[in-house]
C-alpha cells in the first residue's frame, strides 16, 4: 500500500481541503491560493491535491507550490482512474475528521469552504454532509440542459431533495464517507447516499462561476451514459436499506 503520510504533517488540521485534478497546470496556482486566502482564518488546516494521470505540467507546478506550504500535500494516480477514484484516495489520506471538496478547474470558488463547514457543524452530528447547489451556472448552454435533465430524472428517481448533485463544493465527515458504499460516480450521488445511513443533508447556495483556464476533463459520455447505470444501483441500494439501527452500548 502506498505511504500516504507527509514529513510536515499539520498539527490537528479542523479541514481537510481534497481537489481532484487532471490536466489542469494553469489552474492549480491560482487556486491554491485562494484556497489559502479562504481557509487561513480558520485556523490549522491541509490540501490534498490529486493528480489523476495528468500529462501535463500539473506535477510540476504542484511541487513547486509545495516548498514553505506544509500544508499543501500531493498524490499521484500512475494513471487516471476518474474523478470519484481521486476524491477517495484524497479523503483516505486526510488527518481531518472533517473533509471539503472541490472542483480542481477554479469553477468553484473555495471562499464558500467555511461556510459549508459551519454548516455541517452548526447542524450537530445527525448531519453528514453540507452540498453547495450552484447560482449562476457559467457552463454552456447543451452543459446546463444536459445537468438539469440529469438531475431531474435524479431527484425523481431518488427523491433526494437535492437539485443539484454535481457540484464539487461540499463538506462532509471522513467517517460517514468512507461508510458509503463505493463507485464509480460516488461523488454524484453522495446526498441520497448520507440520507439512506438515516443522516440529514444540509444544502448551501454557491455561485458558479467560469473555470480559470483550458477546457473540461471529464465529459459528456462520462456523466450520462453510465450515469444512467449508476442511478438504477443507487436506487436498488436505497430501497434494500429498510431501516437505519440506532445502536446503544449497554453498561
């Protein structure tokens, strides 16, 4: 098993911040910087970048971001593996029992982070996860009909509540992730999932806006065509969980 520990591990961070990228050198400086700008107020903190096979410079640029930033970590899949792949080997490294996520391409803008995380904190412990739902889409417009039909055929499958499962922003606790069962396309399908273990979902508006540099990584056929497969497996998952337990030690 890969060594997933870092030399100058952050003491006790409150967040763990994961991005997942591919191919996305010109974007990552000026978003680590703004994910530090947003986050230094919070106090001890750490950002697990990553890299899903990129061919480009983004290891690079990576690394030389990573001198006099202790917190900043980076990971390398050997070869790209999807984004859900690269979300879930950077939660499995966080030292932080809290974990936020965000797009890696600069769309999202990291100045919400601690506005979800005071979210799912002010909400107690029955909820596992605060999702940001996009204002102002900022995506083509066959992009935006293709996700609004996604999530409509979505929430009427899964009645989720939720209207906008595709945003990277979220905050959520390592522990109720890493109890979800895995997949291909998790990420997409997280509220359902936190709400089928008997935990709230709390929903957060975040603007959209352009990404930073280059173009998509992740397309089309990506999202729809097994995205239709991965619904129908949520749903079954959904309707063979009966009923949560609510389990007591006794004394």
């Amino acid at each position: 098993m890969a060594d997933l520990s870092h030399p100058a591990r952050p003491a006790e961070p409150l967040v763990t911040v994961v991005v997942p990228v591919r191919n996305e050198a010109g974007n990552v400086a000026p978003l680590v910087g703004e994910i530090e700008a947003a986050l230094a107020p919070l106090g001890a903190f750490e950002v697990v970048y990553v890299d899903d096979g990129s061919t480009d410079e983004t290891p690079q640029v990576l690394a030389g971001l990573r001198a006099g930033r202790p917190w900043l970590r980076q990971i390398r899949h050997e070869r790209s593996c999807g984004q859900s792949a690269a979300v879930r080997t950077g939660v499995r490294a966080a030292f932080s029992p809290v974990v936020a996520t965000i797009d890696g391409d600069g769309q999202n803008d990291p100045a919400y982070i601690p506005a979800l995380v005071a979210a799912l904190e002010a909400a107690g412990p029955r909820a596992g996860i605060a999702a940001g739902q996009r204002l102002g889409r900022k995506d083509t417009g066959f992009k935006k009909l293709q996700s609004r039909i996604a999530n409509g055929v979505r929430g009427w499958v899964l009645g989720d509540g939720t209207r906008d499962t595709g945003c990277g922003l979220k905050a959520f606790r390592r522990d109720v992730y890493l109890s979800l069962p895995y997949f291909d396309a998790l990420h997409r399908f997280m509220p359902a999932l936190v709400r089928r273990e008997g935990l709230d979902v709390v929903l957060v508006d975040v603007v959209d806006r352009p990404r930073l540099t280059g173009v998509s990584n992740y397309g089309f056929f990506d999202r729809l065509w097994v995205g239709i497969l991965d619904l129908a497996g949520v749903w079954w998952l959904i309707r063979r969980r009966r009923s949560v337990p609510r389990v007591q030690e006794i004394a």
